[in-house]
C-alpha cells in the first residue's frame, strides 16, 4: 500500500525535473540572435541554434541575462571540413573600456590539419594572457562541452569535463580579477583569415560557404543572473546577504589538478607565462605563485 501512494509523487517529481531540463535548454528563452541577417537560426523548438558564415557575414547570438560568476556549460560542434581561417568565438564579457572578459575562441583550419583553443581573460580591460591548445579529439565529428566556473577565487576553463585551465584570483600580488562588471554570454562565427590559420597563411576557402557551427544544452542553473544591482544568488535576512551555492567556492581537487597538468603538458601549445621573448624583463606576476 504504501508503495501505491508514493508512485503519484515519483511520477511529479519525474516530470518536474523533465520540465526543468526542457526549461534549462530553451535558445529562444535563453538568448538573442543580435546580428546576421537570417545566418544564425534556432531549431528544434529551442534545443539547437546554427550560426553559419559566408563571403558577405558571419553571425552571432547573445544570452538575454547577465551574470555576475557562474558555472556555465555549452555543448559546441564546431565548422567541418574546410574551416580554415574561420573562428568560433565563444565566451562572457561586460561591457566599455575597462571591461572583464573570459574566452574561448576555436580557430579553424585545413581538412584534417588540428583546430586550435584560443583562450584568454581580461580584467578591467587588460587582456594578453593567452594560452592556447589543441584538442584531444576532432571537435568537428560531435558535439563537446565547454565549460567556464568563474566565481570569486578563479576562472577554470574545461573541455568535456577536464580543467585546461585555471586563472586564480591574484589581487594579492596586485592583478585586477573580474568581481564587480556583470558579463553576458557571447558567440559569434566570423571570417578571421588575416591571422587565424597559421598566422593567416592559410585563407578562408569561399567555395566552402556557408560554414556552420551549432550548439545545444546550454546550462547555466549554477550561475548568479544579474538583475538591476542584485544577484540571484544571494539571499537577504534581514539585511544580511549570504550566498549559499557551493560552487561559488569549488575549486580544483587533486584528480581534476592530476587532469589539468596531462592537458597541459600533452595539448598546450602556447602560454603567456612562458614566452619568455614576449617577456624579457619578467612574467607578469599572475603567473607566479602567491
Ligand atoms: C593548422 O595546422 C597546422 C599544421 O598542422 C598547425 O601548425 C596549426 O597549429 C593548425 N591550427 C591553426 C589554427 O593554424
Ligand atoms: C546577521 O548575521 C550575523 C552573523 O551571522 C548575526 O550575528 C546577526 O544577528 C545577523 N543579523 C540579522 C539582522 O539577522
């Protein structure tokens, strides 16, 4: 008897949580198609956008909220083919001069040649840290996730669950972290062949067009939304504000710094803390330790 009168509840919850997941990855709910012209398309009743870019434009979307730190994931199939001097950029920024940014770009390149990850961070304006990868499988067959926790402590930027890498909070030794400037979520494909491939050797193919990228599962359920000054995040009792998410201090155990340190030393092909050419009078101090 008392198993009859819990299926009703089983059954509730069941659907609920369906509701919450069909809910958690509408693009028409989610985002906004900012430019274009017809080129970047919501299928599926939400479930998948397409950008697509030719000779005449690329296109992009925007997300329809701000956050203010957040654990962000997104599932991309990037550009097949000929995707040489194409370039997927997907990442969180705020905006004006002094603006915070947290990038993923992914740039293209011949039939077979590797696709390169692009990353960089930029805090109250000041970007040049770059790092740069190769991926460990072809991003172009399937669809992967990318994935982006930034709350106070630090940036983790993870491919399909593995950390390549960590940008720590280091105000201590004097670097601007991006804490204050709510940011948007932004991707946009776009004809970069001036410097995409090979250092734009390798140009965009226009016999190709159109290229096409699409995206599904957006989830953004761990992340602050920002709403005229206040956080989703936070609860106020009484005049006390208290965030209560977990992730808002998570950071790297030792499986996931084991993971982040085979990507580094198999995939990384570029990293602003050890060229030393780029700096011949010392590293910028947020490559130290502190
Ligand atoms: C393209 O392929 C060449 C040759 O393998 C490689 O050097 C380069 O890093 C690849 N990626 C890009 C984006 O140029
Ligand atoms: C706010 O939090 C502090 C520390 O937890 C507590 O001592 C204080 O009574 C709280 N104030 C109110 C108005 O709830």
């Amino acid at each position: 008897m008392a198993s009859l009168c819990t299926y009703p509840i089983l059954v509730t919850t069941l659907l609920m949580s369906f509701l919450i997941v069909a809910i958690s990855a509408n693009f028409n709910q989610d985002f906004d198609i900012t430019w274009g012209d017809g080129r970047a398309k919501i299928l599926n009743n939400g479930e998948l956008l397409t950008l697509s870019l030719d000779k005449p434009s690329g296109s992009g979307f925007q997300s329809k909220n701000e956050y203010l730190f957040g654990k962000i994931d997104m599932q991309l199939k990037l550009v097949s083919g000929n995707s040489a001097g194409t370039v997927t950029a997907y990442y969180l920024s705020s905006q004006g001069a002094t603006h915070d940014e947290i990038d993923f770009e992914f740039l293209g390149n011949l039939s077979g040649d590797p696709y390169i990850l692009h990353t960089n961070v930029f805090s109250q304006g000041k970007g040049n840290r770059e790092q740069q990868f190769y991926l460990w499988f072809d991003p172009t067959a399937d669809f992967h996730t990318y994935s982006i926790l930034w709350n106070p402590q630090r940036i983790i930027f993870s491919v399909d669950g593995s950390p390549i890498r960590e940008f720590k909070n280091a105000e201590l030794v004097g670097v601007a972290y991006p804490k204050n400037q709510p940011m948007r979520l932004y991707s946009s494909l776009w004809n970069a062949d001036d410097w995409a491939t090979r250092g734009g050797l390798v140009k965009t193919d226009w016999s190709q067009a159109p290229f096409t990228a699409s995206y599904r599962n957006f989830n953004a359920n761990d992340a602050c939304v920002w709403t005229s000054g206040s956080s989703s995040c936070t609860s106020n009792n009484n005049g006390n504000t208290t965030a209560t998410a977990s992730w808002l201090n998570e950071e790297l155990d030792g499986t996931k710094q084991e993971r982040l340190k085979w990507v580094q030393d198999n995939y990384m092909i570029y990293n602003y803390c050890t060229d030393v050419k780029r700096f011949p009078n010392g590293f910028p101090p947020e490559c130290g330790t502190f």
